[in-house]
C-alpha cells in the first residue's frame, strides 16, 4: 500500500493542484460528500466528485458540480459501450429515478464492456446473470480516470462496483485513499451486502489507505477482526453530524422526552414511519409483513419513505390495496419526514441509527436469514421484527413503552465535529 508522506511545502502545492476525488454512489453516501464540501473549501482544497447512478440527482439538486461515468468514455468504445448499457438498462432504468439516460447506458456498458474483457464474453454473461451489478469492479476504466486527474486523494463511502475499483486503481497507480466508513464497518465486509462471515475482510490487497470511522467502538471491532489500528481514524460519520446540526439548529430536541401513550384511546392511530429497501425482494417482504399487522390491528397507518432508487411506479403498484393505511411521504427532507412520528421501522440502515441519535423508537425489520447480530440489536437500540407477530408486538411495546435517549457512554456516539475530523484526515493532517 502507498502511503506517500509529503512536506509543508508539498501539501500547500497538492491543495492547489491535486484535488481531493469523490467516487461516490447516490443516497446516504452522497450525504457524506455533501457534508464535507465546505469545510474542503473553508481549507482551500480543490474538489472533483465522480457521481454515480442516483448521486448525479442527488448531488446536483444540491447545487453540486458532477463528474459523470459518461465524460470518461474512450472514444474507440463509446458506441459499444452505449450499446451494451441500452441492452442492459432495459428493466433496469425509469425516468422516476432521476438518472439521465445516457449516464445509465455508459455506467452499465462500461463496465460490462470491461468484465466481457476479463473474463470472456460468455464468462461475463454467466456473472451478470448469477451477480447482476455486483460482477462489476471496472478497475481498467478508474485507473483512466484517476491518470487523467491526478487526485491528492481518491475517497469512497462502500465497496462495492465503481467504488471498489476506484481503491484497488488507486493503489495500482500510488495514490493515496481514503475509505469514509457510512456506520459500523459495513464497508469493510467481504460481503458488503450481507454480514462478515466469520468476520472476514474484503482481500488486504482491496484496502483503502486509511479508513474514518464513526467511533471506538467501530475501530474495536474492525481491529479485532485484523484491521491495521493505525489505519482507522476515529472521525464520525459527517452526513449523521450534519444532520443532528441542522436538527439542532430547526429548534428540535436532539433527544425528545417521549411520553407513553398508555392513556391513547383504543381507536386512535399511531403512525409508523418506514423506510423502505431498494431491494425489491425485500420490499415484497417488508408490505407483507406490514399488510398482516394491518389485517391484525386496526390502529396502525404506516407512513412509508420510498429508497431514493426506488421507481414509484414500483411502489404504488405494490400498496394499491391498503392506500388509506400505506401513505407515500413524498418530499425528500429527512428532517420532516423524522418529525412525522416517535417509532420507525426499517432495515439495517444509517436511517436507524439517526433515530436513536433523535431520541425516536426504531424496529429492524428483517427477515430470519438475516443475522440477529446487528449492531443496533446487539446494543439494545433497536427491537427486532422478523415476522408480523414479532412487528405487532414491537410496535404495542414501544407505544406503551418508548425507548429512552442514547446514553452518552453507547458505541453508537457519533462526534458532533465529524466533518472537520475527516477533512484532516483527507488532507493529511494529524488529528
């Protein structure tokens, strides 16, 4: 690994001449960029994000300037490239998404084009068929990138496509990299869609540089499981911070003092508010489970918050039964969404953890074959649902019961200062 140390006088000639890179996919890891970009400017850095997918919406409503997989095309690939993307993003892309069309057809076709490359073109068909996206790390297409720009540094929030090929290219070439860890060492997982089996790490060889994580605790557990230590920084998770600001900032409480509803007449309505999955499956078991306690309990309305990738076309075919108990929450501010109710329900997710941080009551809904190990579980944050009688009898515990504030001492912390954290450490400078 290439951890090149650097002088006074050359940090001042990178900050001016080597901008830090973004490679950053859509929702809560474009948070993390956002949050970040004015302390970048406050310390004179140069700034580049490479926005993939639904980070081009996301980041650009934001007033945003994006870098796109489609500026990148090589010239002798580009009508192959868009080509094979337009095959590919058949059932894939919709308008609703926000993503432009031809930056579907490149994303998707250029790094096809590279796995066809790798592994053969019949190879490559049989891994986009078992795999779908996740057969994509187009490490020949980043290290164009990363050549043609020359980032100081080259920073990503997962591990997985665009992003998993953006670190190992960063490595190939000698620059350094810095993985921004979203909520408790997720991005480290040789799985990053599942749980570590038994605790394994993504190939030494796939490593960021260094890795900001949001606590002690979260460094425990990835040295425990072979993490250098002296490459985890404790930062905290910048996009959790920026959102407990502004929650602070509006005149909320961080941690309202919630009162038991014990005395709420029998045919009154408690609001659920959920965060839905972008994974379909799961979404399919999610309403189902809520439909049956629906059927059970007539006292419940769930307020559901689409997956920015999410087509609402997906969803509303799915609810059309239960429209006056499923209710859509359409706008895109969290901050009112969480204002909505006391209890939420959703996966394993940063949406959890920033309802702790809120002081709100969370339920993992999730099915059996997932692990029980959760953090949030394991830390008695959260209740765990896997089935609509366990979801009936979380919900009746937490109207009757809510559950208190985090306490100050709970491994779940995270530092109010954490985008000043991590732009030291994006910058190279000491904590």
């Amino acid at each position: 690994m290439c951890r090149p140390g650097k002088s006074d006088s050359d940090a001042v000639v990178s900050l001016a001449d080597r901008p830090v890179l973004f490679v950053t996919y859509g929702g809560g890891h474009a948070e993390i960029v956002h949050a970040l970009l004015p302390d970048l400017q406050a310390a004179g850095a140069s700034t580049r994000v490479l926005a993939l997918t639904a980070a081009i919406p996301d980041l650009e409503a934001k007033g945003c300037a994006t870098l796109r997989v489609s500026d990148w095309l090589p010239p002798e690939d580009r009508d192959e490239i868009l080509r094979l993307g337009a095959q590919l993003s058949e059932g894939l892309w919709t308008p609703t998404t926000g993503i432009p069309y031809l930056e579907s057809c490149a994303y998707l076709g250029v790094s096809y084009l590279e796995l066809c490359r790798e592994h053969g073109r019949q190879r490559a068909a049989e891994l986009y068929r078992d795999l779908g996206r996740r057969s994509f790390c187009p490490v020949g297409f980043l290290q164009t990138v990363l050549h043609a720009i020359q980032p100081l540094v080259v920073v990503t929030t997962c591990h997985v496509r665009m992003e998993r090929a953006a670190v190992i290219a960063a490595t190939r070439l000698g620059i350094r990299s810095v993985r921004i860890d979203d909520l408790f060492g997720n991005t480290l997982n040789a799985d990053p869609d599942g749980s570590p089996v038994d605790g394994a790490l993504v190939p030494e060889a796939e490593w960021p540089s260094e890795v900001c994580v949001m606590n002690d605790w979260v460094k425990l557990q990835l040295s425990q499981r072979g993490f250098p230590p002296s490459r985890l920084q404790v930062t905290g998770q910048p996009a959790i911070a920026s959102f407990l600001q502004c929650w602070h900032d509006s005149g909320l409480q961080v941690s309202p003092q919630q009162q038991s509803n014990r005395t709420t007449p029998a045919a009154a309505t408690t609001t659920i508010g959920v965060f839905l999955p972008s994974s379909l499956p799961l979404l399919d078991w999610q309403l189902e489970v809520m439909t049956s306690v629906l059927a059970a309990d007539q006292r419940f309305r769930f307020l559901l918050k689409p997956h920015p990738a999410l087509d609402r076309a997906e969803l509303t075919n799915r609810i059309a039964a239960d429209a006056d108990r499923f209710v859509v929450f359409e706008p895109a501010d969290l901050q009112a969404f969480f204002q909505q109710a006391s209890i939420f329900v959703g996966f394993y997710s940063t949406t959890g953890l920033t309802a702790r941080l809120l002081g709100k009551s969370y339920v993992v809904l999730a099915p059996n074959e997932y692990p029980e190990g959760l953090p949030l579980i394991s830390t008695s944050q959260a209740l765990l649902a896997s089935d609509p009688c366990a979801l009936l009898q979380a919900l009746n515990q937490l109207v009757d019961e809510p559950m208190p504030p985090l306490p100050a001492a709970s491994p779940l912390y995270c530092p109010a200062d954490a985008a000043a954290r991590v732009v030291k450490v994006l910058l190279g400078q000491a904590m």
